[in-house]
C-alpha cells in the first residue's frame, strides 16, 4: 500500500504560480509512475501531467509550456510547478502513484488540494 499526501493548493491571481507537492508513504519501492491529475466542477477527472521513473514526461495539451512536472525518488514525492496559471486551471487536483505491477495493482491517489485561480 501507498499513502500519498498533498500539499501546496490555494487561491491565486491570474498570472501566478503555484507548486504542488505530494509525497509517498508505505511501499514506496514499489512506486513506478507518478502523475497530477484535475477535476473541475461539472468535468470529468483528467490527466495533467506524468512522469516516469526515468523521468520521462508528458503533459496535455492545455497546460503544455505553463506547468512543469518533477520528482525526487528518494524522497518518494513528486512535483508540480504552475506558472502563468489561468482561470480555467481552477480545479481540484490529485496526486496519482502507479506500482510497477499495475495495472494488476490499483492506482494511489492523494485527497486533493483545490487550486482557484481568479480572473
């Protein structure tokens, strides 16, 4: 089991950044893939940005060029760094953990942190 908490969210003006952390407990050997995903009222859950245990990124389109992803394996935690944020990143946004074993293991997810940004 992965216990994930994080940390980070809060009220910003448009224009502003943020960071996101989330950092891992448990069996964190077992951590393949991390990754932010974000639900906004009324929308379906969807992926921000991942990135592997090499490192290798992706991002949707939408946040492509504004957010960066990072992580930091001996310290089980991952991050994400929002810049130029607009309202339409208003969102609540969840940390996401995969076991080299998925998807035979279910996903790890973080309880959320609101990001609101104002126009």
């Amino acid at each position: 089991q992965v216990q994930l908490v994080e940390s980070g969210g809060g009220l910003v003006q448009a224009g502003g950044s943020l960071r996101l952390s989330c950092a891992a407990s448990g069996s964190t050997l077992r951590i393949d893939a991390m990754g932010w995903y974000r639900q906004a009222p009324g929308k379906q859950r969807e992926l921000v940005a991942s990135i592997s245990r090499g490192g290798s990124t992706t991002y949707a389109d939408s946040v492509k060029g504004r957010f960066a992803i990072s992580r930091d394996n001996a310290k089980a935690t991952v991050y994400l760094q929002m810049n130029s944020l607009k309202p339409e990143d208003t969102a609540v946004y969840y940390c996401n953990m995969k076991t080299w074993r998925w998807p035979l293991e279910p996903d790890n997810w973080g309880q959320g942190t609101q990001v609101t940004v104002s126009s």
